[in-house]
C-alpha cells in the first residue's frame, strides 16, 4: 500500500534535514505533499486605512516586498526540495508542492491539511534554545500535541 506523506515544509535549514532523512529512509515510490504555510499578508498590504501611523503607511509598500520575497524564497526552496526528491529516484507524478495562505495558525493549517489522508506528518524540530522552546513552544510540538489520527515524525 502506498503511504501518503506531508512533509511540513519552509525555506529552513532544518526543512531541508527533513528533505534529508526522507531521502534516506523512506520507499521511493512513496506519495509526498511538500507543504508550505506562507504569510496572508495581502490585506495588509492592501490596508488604506486613516487610523494607520503615518511611519507604517510610509513602510507599508517596503514590508509587502520583504514578504513578496520570503514567498519567493519558499518557493525555491519548494523546488531544490523537490530536485533533491527526484534526484534519489522519487517518482515525479508523486511528488506535489502545496502552498496555502495561514488560516489558522502554522500548526494548525498543518493539521488541517493532514485531515485529507495523510499517513504521516514529517517535520523539522526548530532550533529554539530550551528556555525560549519551553515558554513559547515551538510548530513542531504543537503539531505533535495536535495530532490525532496521523503519527508524527519530528527530525532533528
């Protein structure tokens, strides 16, 4: 049986380490859905608004190209994932890049999305100092605590 995965997916390091471990432990003729969660800044950005500051009305168009280019910078990742995917013999037709404006919330959006028939969640644990991980926790262990009918597999 084919097994269906979402690999929970941004232009980190520690994405690319999951990209990593699936590579070399996973079947190949696996279903992956590369899935990235990218910033709803359009009505920000589209905000004219009078009880806005007069500095942020003056940055506004500066912010909406900072986060034009992180969406450009996720969709390159998406795609040096994807080459390193096909490069270790996955099969292309069962490869897909998925990117959804946040709804919800990042780990949330990622819950959702694996309600769609998932098997298994892969994802980066983030590099949070241990302090900083325990007040704010970090997606990783909100998916993990969220999940209720798909496993989770977090990698280092």
């Amino acid at each position: 049986m084919e097994q269906r995965v979402l690999i929970a997916f941004d232009d980190s390091e520690n994405a690319m380490r999951s990209i990593e471990f699936v590579v070399k432990n996973f079947n190949t003729d696996s279903r992956l859905t590369l899935f990235s969660i990218l910033p709803d800044t359009a009505a920000l950005c589209e905000m004219n608004s009078p009880e806005l500051t007069p500095y942020f009305k003056s940055q506004q168009s500066n912010f909406c190209l900072l986060e034009n280019k992180k969406k450009e910078l996720i969709e390159q990742a998406l795609e040096k994932a994807k080459q390193m995917l096909l490069d270790a013999g996955f099969q292309e037709d069962k490869i897909i890049l998925k990117a959804n404006a946040k709804k919800q919330g990042i780990a949330r959006d990622i819950i959702e999305e694996s309600k769609l028939g998932y098997d298994l969640i892969v994802i980066g644990r983030r590099g949070l100092s241990g302090i900083k991980e325990f007040i704010m926790g970090s997606v990783s262990q909100k998916v993990l605590s969220l999940s209720k009918d798909v496993s989770v597999l977090i990698v280092n």
